[in-house]
C-alpha cells in the first residue's frame, strides 16, 4: 500500500506544479500587444492617420490579426468610434489605418487606442484580446497660433444633399459670433467653453464655384447676415472685429450611365456609347472620370470623353465581350455592365452612291450602294418616298451590295424626296443614317375638267354672260396651266356656228355676248402637255331667272346654313352661288356645286366678314345642263349697328303736331337687318307725348323715346305739341346688334296758334296780285297804249297841212337839225332855278315846276300870208301839260294882217329885249300884234343864268341843238299867257323862223 501511496503523492505534486506554471504564464503580459502607436492630423481631409506594430519574438511567421480600434472626443470617457479592423500581421511590419471625422479634427481633442488579437486557425484556444495600448492624445488646437476666431474646416467638398459639420473657435466674445450661409444666418450648439459646432443639413447646389459661408465676431450686436441694397453686408470689418469663412463646394450627385451599349460598323472597331447623365465637374474640383473593363481579356481602358469610347476588336479571336463601365469622381463611384456578341451588334454605314433614273410623269427608278462587310453579308434597306411633307411610300428590300427600288402612280410635276437606309438582315440591331436624294416628276394633261359657273346679264334680245371657273389643283392641273379654251356654239345656228376664245392664265373668268338664241359653252384648261376634258354650261335662249322671294338665312358658328325645296323637274345637281359685296368694292361671286341629291348645304368662308351682306341664290341643274333659279336668300356672318342715319324731312307743320319722314332712307347698304327705329325728342318742358317713353340721352340730358318696330314704317306724326314751343328730335335706326350712333338734333318751332287764319287770308290775296301781275304782263300793249301812248311824230302830224307855203316853193317839213330861231326871248324866270346846259343832250333836273317850258318858233318878217299857231303837246314828258296853262295860255283877237306871220312884235322888238336882260314874260309882248305862233317842242338849252347867255343874236348857221320836249296845236287867235296869270313854269323860248324859199 505504501508505493501506491507514494506513486499517488507525486502525481498530485506534479499536477500543483503544472497549475501554477499555468497561472503564472497567464498573468504575463501578451507578447502580441500593439506598441509604437502614432497617431497624425490631415487637416485637409479631416481625418486621422493611425500607424502601430506588433512585436512576436516567438513567431516569425505571418498572423492573422483584428484589432480593436477606441477614439474618444474631448475626455477619454467619451468614447465616439469602435471598430474592429482586420490585417494580416508580419515580423517588424508597420500597420495603417484611417478614420475619417465628420467634425473638424481642429475643434477638439481626441484620444485614440487600440488592442488586438490573433484570429489564426492554428492557434489553439483560448484567443483573447491583448492589452489595450495607452491613450494617443490628438490636439490641433496647439497649432492654431495667434487669433480669436478660427473657422473649421477650412474647404470642403460634398455631395449635393449630405449634411456637413461646421464648427468655429472664438478666443473671446463667443456669444457675438454670427454665422451665416448665403445670407442666411446659422445657429450653433457649444462644444466647449470657447467651441460651437453647426450642422448644415440637406446641402444644396447653388453654383458652381462654391457657397460661401462665413462667421465674423461683432460688438453690436446686429445681424451681419443681411445686407443692404448695394450687397454690402451690415456688419462691415475693422481692425477690431475678425471674419473667417470658408468655401463650400457642393456637387452634382454622380449618377449611373444610362443606356451603355457597343457597336461595331466594319469588324474592327467597337463603339461604345452611354448617357453620363449630369455633370459632377467644378471648375476647381474636376474628378468625374469613365473607365473601361473587358472581363474576358482583362483589359482596362480610360475612357478620354464622358459619353464614347472605342475598343479595338481582336479579330478572329473573341466573339462575346462582357464590359463593365465605372463612373467616379472624388466622392463616388459607380458602374454598369453589357454583354453581347459580336455579330449581334452590326450597325452598317450610310448607303451611298444614290441615283435617280427613269424619271417620268408617275414613275420613277432609284438605286443605292452598301460598303461591303465580312464577305457574304446580307442587309435589310428601307426605301421612303416623302411628299408634301409626309411618307407617300414605304418598302424594305433585302441586298448584299447593290440596291434598287422604282416607284409607281406618282403625281406629275410632283417633288419628292427618296430615302434609304440600311441594317443587319440575320441580327436586326439598329438602322443606318439616312442618305437621300430629291427629284420632280415630268408635266401631263389635266386630268380634271375646271370647276365653272356663271353669271347671266339679260339685255334686250341678247345677254351677257360672265364665266367664272376656279383654278384646278395641283393634282389636278398636272402641270402649270398656260391658258383656257373658251368654245361658244349656237344650238339653233348652222352647223360649224362656233366661237374660240383663248384666255392667258391666270385669268378666272371672262366676258361673252350671246345673241337670242341657246348656247352651249365649252371651256378647257390647257398646259404644255395637253388639254384637260371639257365643262359644259348651257344659256338658254330666255336667260332671265324667275322672280323668287328673298329669305333670310342665320349664320352660326359652322357657317350658313341653309336647305330648299327640291324642284319637280329632274335635276343632275345644284349650285349655290353667293355674292360678298361689300359697300365699298365689287362683287366676288362665288360658288358650290352639289349632287342631285342634296337639299341643304352648310357655306363656310374664310372671307365672310362681320356686317357683309351676302346674296345667296339656288339653282338647280337641268339634264341638259340648264340652270335655272329655285331660291334666293340673304344673311350677315355677324350684324353690326346702322353706320348712319336717316335724313329726315319736316312736313305738315302746325301749331300742335308735325309729321317726320324718312323715305329715302335706304335699309340695303346697312351693316345688318334694320328691324325699326327710335325717334327721340326732347324739349325744354322734358314732358313727354303719349306712346313715348322718357329716356337718358347719352349727353345725360333727358329726353322722350318713341320705337317704330315696323322697317318699312318711314313717317310719324308727332302731336300733342303747345304752339310757339321749340322742340329737337333724331331718328336712330337700329337692328340685332343695337342701335346706331345718335347724332345731332334737329330743332323745329311749332307756330302760332291763330297764324293759320292769316295764312287763309294772305294766300288768296296773293293769288289774286299774281292773276293781275300775269294779265297786266299778257295786257302790257293795250295798257301803254290806253295810259301811255307813244310820241307823235311831228313829220307825220295833220297839223302840218293847215301851212300854206309859197305856190312857188315845194312843202317842206320843218327838221329839227334845219331849226335857227330868228329870236329868242325869256318869257318868264323863276328866281332860284338855274338850268345848266353843258352842250350834252340832257334833261334838266327835276323841279317843282308846274307848267312846262315852252319854245314859240317864231316866223320872220318875209313870211307868206297869215300863219297859225301850232303847239304839239307831249304829255309823256309833261304829265303836267293837260293843266290849265299848258299850251293855250290866253285865247285872245287876232289883230295881225293876214298877210304877215310873226310874233306880236318884231324880230328886233324881240331881240332888243333878249340884249338887254333875255328875260321878258309873255305878257310884255304888245297884244295888238297877232300871228300864226308854234310853240315847238324844240328847247333851246337856255341856262337860268344870264350871265351864261350870249350877248349877241345868234348866226342863223350857228343853230344850237334841240330837243323834243312838248307839241300842241293852237287856233289862230290865241294870245300870251297874261302877264297877270300866276304861273310857276321855266322861262319861255320865242324862235324867230328863218324861211328860204
């Protein structure tokens, strides 16, 4: 029992021994601790450069190691960021790593350490961590150096929409600092006794050269964020106050390249092309690159642009390609993969050599050629035929090299354009570019007949015909027209009866004269290839249209419609022409023809305009091409007001009413369908007559109204008026649209109430003195002669035969030319009367003479046997001659002998009294004296004033003028006036007569 005991003895003792051998290795230090720790500052990147290294004198082999990575901020105790980082380890190696600090590095303290421990396979457990390495302190605001406010960091680069850390170190007066972005001021959190961290969130792109934001340190308080309408902002720098910014770059978020494919247009080339979508670049920051991966070949490529690049193509070697794109700049990175064959991914180049042959006036034949590819290749071509601006034709011919297409049914005198392009028959993959070529095709004749109407002018036993036709289309026309054939046939004349007009283009229409009988027109376009087909018009011989009843026809917003009655004949159409007539320019005809079905139409033009009357007529068309009115109507795309108004007359004028009328007021020319008229009227009383309305004028003056709904109304009496009262009154048509302009007032003033009595009694009166007037002129001879005859011509007076001349000498009848007076005396004078002679033929002025002058021609001495006294009395120059005195003055015995003629005195007895003075009275003569006297008309132009009258007889040939002034016959026997008889005539003339036998 013994050994036993002590075999059990020395195995307890062996296994103490181990456990504390054990322990003992335990509690020693881990020769894999990390040691040589440095920790580095980059101000620029903000972050934080770790190096260490481990020592392992046991192993020299490499381990793989994780280390446990603590950074504290501000104190030890606030622990920020732990990470494990996983390396490979190896005998003396330096190990790095990087931690990147959203908050500048600048603004606090950090401390770092790290442990690590072995994660090898081959290590047998337990594994456990190392000793934690001591604290690195890392302090960047040792090297700040003299200032009192720092800002931090100092540029930044960010990605449009992150959030960025601001913070700033003021040394005094941190509550006075302002931060602001853009104008915008910031608020902060503190951080420490002299430390504020601001937090921009959601950054924005502003501009490309970077947002400014600055903190400035300010005693007075006020907001240095805003500025003032120069941009200056309120807070202004001295040498006191301090500003710190910094530059924000912000860019563009880099996106993934769209639409990344390859192509290859001759096996040897690929092209690859994407969408970089927007561009991250800065003018200070430009990072944004595109590189190139073959997954198959290993190969990488910078690519030199941002959305192409081209990969040499191994020939015979590889047909698939697997590439990958990458896009990145400076703050990501981003990528995109395609994986094609070769021969599914051939663009062929444009088609070139294109001609054009065979050209004609609807065909036409175009060939292309296509570069060859890798031999036998085929390609799929598109042929398009453009006209008028859209795809006339479409067709797809498959080819190797050379290609061909013809056209068919084109229009003539068409251009066109022909396209061609071209792809990969086998694998569709993307067409070529287009290649084209214009061409036009060649002239042919009309192939339409021209739409024709016209316009019959009935005349006597003839007519005028005016043809219209429209121009045909350029389908159509198939050409340019030169020229229309107008063909003119008599139906009832002789066979081969024709007209042939030619009328140059562009002419629409011509004039033709047609005689009595029926016409058929034939009228054709012609070009330089030939002549289009014929439309046909027949004239009747009775051309006139039938009266038809106008109706009116509303406008709407589609245009005119309007419908009829079909006739009972057979009709192969209609037509339906209308006139725009304007006031001011000629008629348009214009015309639409319809099938002999149709009973309404809708007419829509361009050309209606807005207060336009327009004149519709309905015809319908014969079997034998006759056309023969059914309707007419009439219409106004839109009415507008009357343009003028009425001239109106005033008639029946009394003192109570008057009647106004308006008939030559014309309602056709008007702007729109006149449906009556206003008559206003005002006075100074503005009461109203009965049946008018009293109304506002639009000079706000007050006024009676009166509305006539009745257009063919054009007069109205107006009663109920107090006489002797003035009154105004206008008359305003109006239609649908309104009224016209109202303008000025025509004044009218009823008359007195009794002036019509004297109008009864005054208009017969002067009929009366017209009737007379009338007879007295048709009566003018019989009243001259019954009140004025005419003057006597002495020559022919019967007084002249009681003159007994000498039997020896012929009888002659006194001239007044041969007249010489033997004497001549003044019978009497009248004081204060003076007659001027100025040896002109002229009368004397009138007096309040009584009595006539008398002139006594006077015989002489030698004159045979007795005389009478004749006087000639003219009572047209004396209308006092009848009076008494006139002629025979004093009847009184005639003592002379009956031999002797002369005077009651001598002609020296008369003469001596004519030396003396010229002024002796009748009376003065001696009574005892009788002779044959004749007073004669013949004046001697005596002058009241002696002084004027010769002192000296005068010669016999020296007779002055005289004149005719009266004539009466007096019996022998009649004396002188009496010197005692009161009389108030001119002086009186004796002429002594000179008779030579």
């Amino acid at each position: 029992m013994a050994p036993l005991a002590a075999l059990q003895a020395t195995f307890l003792l062996a296994l103490l021994s181990l456990r504390a051998y054990g322990g003992k290795a335990l509690s020693e230090p881990s020769p894999l601790t990390p040691e040589s720790l440095k920790v580095s500052i980059s101000s620029s990147q903000q972050s934080l450069h770790l190096q260490w290294s481990v020592h392992s004198p046991t192993y020299h082999q490499e381990l793989k190691m994780v280390f446990q990575i603590e950074i504290s901020r501000m104190t030890t105790s606030n622990v920020i960021w732990v990470e494990n980082y996983s390396t490979t380890v190896e005998w003396k190696r330096v190990l790095h790593w990087r931690w990147d600090s959203e908050l500048p590095l600048e603004c606090a303290t950090h401390f770092v350490r790290l442990r690590g421990k072995v994660e090898e396979a081959g290590i047998p457990r337990p594994r456990s961590w190392s000793d934690w390495s001591s604290w690195e302190e890392v302090d960047a605001q040792k090297s700040l150096g003299p200032g009192s406010l720092f800002v931090f960091p100092k540029e930044k680069l960010v990605e449009e929409g992150s959030n960025v850390t601001i913070c700033y170190i003021s040394r005094g007066h941190e509550n006075n600092v302002s931060c602001c972005l853009e104008g915008a001021q910031i608020h902060g959190e503190q951080l420490g006794p002299n430390v504020s961290v601001l937090t921009l969130s959601n950054v924005p792109f502003i501009r490309k050269t970077g947002t400014n934001f600055f903190c400035k340190v300010d005693q007075t308080g006020k907001n240095c964020c805003k500025v003032d309408q120069t941009g200056t902002n309120f807070c202004k720098v001295d040498q006191t106050d301090d500003l710190k910014g910094l530059v924000l770059y912000v860019l563009k978020v880099l996106e993934e390249p769209k639409g990344f494919s390859c192509e290859t247009r001759d096996f040897k080339t690929l092209n690859c092309t994407w969408d970089p979508g927007t561009d991250t670049d800065l003018p200070e920051h430009r990072s944004q690159s595109y590189t190139l991966s073959e997954a198959f070949s290993g190969e990488t490529k910078s690519c030199a642009h941002k959305n192409w690049c081209v990969w040499p193509v191994a020939v015979d070697t590889q047909e698939t390609y697997n590439f990958t794109l990458v896009a990145e700049n400076s703050l990501r990175r981003r990528g995109v993969n395609a994986l094609f064959d070769l021969a599914h991914r051939v663009r062929p180049m444009t088609p070139f050599t294109m001609r054009l042959k065979s050209v004609s006036a609807t065909d036409a034949t175009v060939t292309w050629k296509v570069r060859s590819i890798r031999g036998y290749f085929t390609y799929l071509c598109q042929v398009e035929l453009h006209g008028e601006g859209k795809v006339m034709q479409q067709h797809n011919v498959s080819m190797e090299e050379d290609g061909q297409y013809s056209f068919s049914e084109l229009e003539p005198v068409t251009e066109y354009v022909v396209q061609v392009r071209c792809a990969a028959a086998e694998h569709f993959w993307k067409w070529s570019e287009w290649t084209g070529r214009n061409f036009s095709t060649l002239p042919a004749a009309p192939s339409e007949a021209p739409d024709v109407w016209r316009d019959v002018k009935p005349a006597l036993g003839s007519c005028n015909v005016t043809l219209f036709w429209k121009p045909l289309s350029k389908s159509q026309a198939r050409g340019e027209i030169l020229f229309h054939n107008v063909l003119v046939e008599n139906l009832h004349g002789p066979p081969g009866s024709q007209q042939l007009f030619s009328i140059p283009a562009p002419a629409s229409g011509t004039e033709v004269a047609l005689g009595g009988c029926s016409h058929r027109i034939l009228i054709t376009a012609n070009n330089s290839v030939g002549t289009s087909p014929a439309a046909i018009i027949v004239i009747s011989g009775d051309p006139a249209d039938k009266e038809a009843e106008e109706e009116r026809v509303e406008h709407t917003e589609q245009g005119f419609s309007m419908s009829w009655k079909p006739p009972p004949e057979d009709v192969v159409g209609y037509v339906v022409d209308w006139c725009e007539r304007p006031r001011d320019s000629p008629c348009g005809l214009q015309w639409k023809h319809l099938g002999p079905n149709s009973t309404s139409t809708v007419i829509s033009s361009g050309a209606f305009r807005p207060g336009v009357r327009y004149n519709f007529r309905i015809y319908g068309i014969s079997p034998k091409r006759m056309a023969y009115l059914l309707e007419r109507k009439t219409g106004y795309s839109q009415e507008k007001a009357p343009s003028d108004t009425p001239q109106v007359l005033v008639y029946n004028l009394t003192s109570h009413s008057f009647t106004l009328s308006w008939k030559d007021y014309s309602t056709d020319p008007q702007p729109g369908f006149i449906c009556g008229y206003y008559v206003y009227l005002k006075s100074k009383a503005e009461q109203c007559q009965p049946d008018f309305q009293k109304t506002v004028l639009p000079d706000g003056s007050v006024g009676c109204r009166y509305e006539i709904n009745n257009p063919e109304q054009k007069t109205l009496v107006v009663g109920n008026l107090q006489p002797e009262s003035s009154y105004e009154f206008s008359v305003i048509p109006y239609t649908r649209a309104g009224e016209g302009e109202m303008g000025a007032f025509t004044k009218v003033t009823t008359p007195d109430e009794h002036s019509h009595v004297l109008i009864r009694v005054l208009l017969p009166v002067a009929a009366c003195v017209l009737l007379i007037a009338i007879l007295c002129y048709v009566k003018s001879q019989w009243m001259k002669e019954m009140c004025y005859p005419d003057i006597p011509d002495p020559y022919k007076s019967s007084v002249l035969s009681l003159l007994k001349p000498k039997e020896t000498a012929p009888l002659t009848i006194m001239d007044v030319n041969d007249c010489v007076p033997d004497a001549l005396e003044v019978v009497k004078k009248s004081e204060g009367r003076k007659i001027q002679f100025s040896g002109t033929r002229k009368s004397p002025p009138e007096t309040a003479c009584t009595r006539p002058d008398y002139i006594y021609l006077l015989p002489t001495e030698n004159s045979p046997g007795p005389g009478r006294c004749i006087c000639f009395e003219n009572l047209t120059y004396n209308q006092a001659a009848p009076n008494s005195g006139s002629c025979a003055h004093v009847l009184g015995p005639h003592k002379a002998p009956p031999s002797q003629l002369g005077l009651l005195t001598s002609p020296e007895n008369l003469l001596k009294p004519l030396e003396q003075n010229y002024m002796n009275t009748l009376a003065e003569i001696p009574p005892g004296e009788t002779t044959l006297n004749y007073v004669s008309q013949l004046a001697f132009p005596v002058s009241g004033d002696k002084d004027l009258l010769p002192t000296k007889p005068p010669e016999p040939e020296l007779a002055p003028c005289c004149e005719y002034r009266m004539q009466m016959a007096m019996p022998l026997g009649l004396a002188s006036p009496s010197p005692n008889e009161s009389s108030n005539c001119p002086p009186t003339a004796f002429l002594e007569q000179d008779h030579h036998g």
